[in-house]
C-alpha cells in the first residue's frame, strides 16, 4: 500500500525517506525525553525535544501545557512538521498506466 502512494509522486521516495526520517527521529528523542523525565525529574532532557521539533515548538511553547502533555504537543507538532516535509518535497503526480 505505501509502495503504490509513494510511486504516484515523481520525489515520492526521496520525501518519504526525508518525512519517515525526520518523523522516526521525533518519535526517539520524544521517548528518550519522556523516559529521562521519568527516571530523574527536573531533568532539562525535554531541550532535545524542542530542538529536534523546531521551527513548530518555537511557537508551540506559549501554549500553556506541563510535562508530558508539553512532551506530546511538541511531539505533535513534529508529526506536523514531517508532514509538511512530506507535502512539499513528494514532487508532481506522475500518470501511471492501468
């Protein structure tokens, strides 16, 4: 299934290595952050989060959330960004043959 989406695009496999990629790293630090607050709390742990979500979670934190709530909204914020990566980089529709 995600072999015939990525094939519709003239960059689809580029972009999803690019998006998949960014997103897999989002999805580490994301656990990596919530572990560490987890194991030592106090932890500035959740830097790495908002340096691996950026530009997203430069806006993201005036919303007034705490803790794992703040570790999932800039985890979502990540998803978004990947997201849009995936949007701007997967090229032209290419006709395929029936």
């Amino acid at each position: 299934m995600l072999r015939s989406v990525v094939a519709r695009y003239s960059w689809g496999t580029g972009a999803l290595a690019v998006a998949g990629g960014y997103a897999v790293i989002v999805t580490g630090v994301a656990v990596f952050v919530v572990v560490a607050s987890s194991l030592k709390p106090g932890s500035i742990a959740g830097v790495w989060l908002m340096l691996a979500t950026l530009p997203s979670s430069a806006l993201l934190q005036f919303i007034p959330a705490q803790g794992i709530a703040f570790a999932l909204l800039l985890t979502l914020g990540g998803f978004a960004q990947a997201w849009l990566l995936w949007m701007l980089l997967r090229g032209k529709r290419v006709l395929q043959p029936q």
